[in-house]
C-alpha cells in the first residue's frame, strides 16, 4: 500500500540584514521540521519562510524575538520569485 500525504506550506516573505541571514536559517533548522528557510536576493536581504501549517504560530514568535535583536521586516512577495 502506497501512501501519499500532501502538505499545504505556508509562504512568508521578509527582508534582513545580509549578516543575520545565516543566524536566522540556523535558528529555524534548531527546531526540525517547523520551517525551511531560502534565500532569494542575498544581496539585498530578501528571504522566504516555508513553513509547516502547524507551526505558523511557533515561527510567528520566534521572528517576534528574534525583532528584539534586529530588524525582520515582511515584505510582499516577489514578482520574480522563482518556483523550486
């Protein structure tokens, strides 16, 4: 028996400081399976949260901390965002 499961991810945008890009993936990896991070403009701080439908809440406020240390600014999605 062949079982398939599918998963709606949630999408969320923001823009960083360049140097806090890696702090920030290194964050989100510490917590397995909650959250994917990429980096679509590194030069311009640009990155995409792929996150777990339940854990929405639990990434919501670890970006919440993580503003108290520096900016996390949302941002809307990019038009050239390009699909995996």
């Amino acid at each position: 028996m062949c079982v398939v499961y599918s998963l709606k991810t949630i999408e969320r945008y923001f823009r960083v400081q360049r140097k806090n890009i890696a702090f920030i993936k290194f964050i989100l990896e510490a917590y397995d399976g909650m959250a994917v991070m990429r980096t679509l403009d590194p030069h311009e701080g640009v990155v995409e949260l792929i996150i777990a439908p339940d854990f929405e809440r639990e990434v919501t406020e670890i970006l919440d901390n993580l503003r108290d240390e520096f900016e996390v600014q949302p941002i809307e999605p990019p038009a050239d965002i390009k699909e995996w």
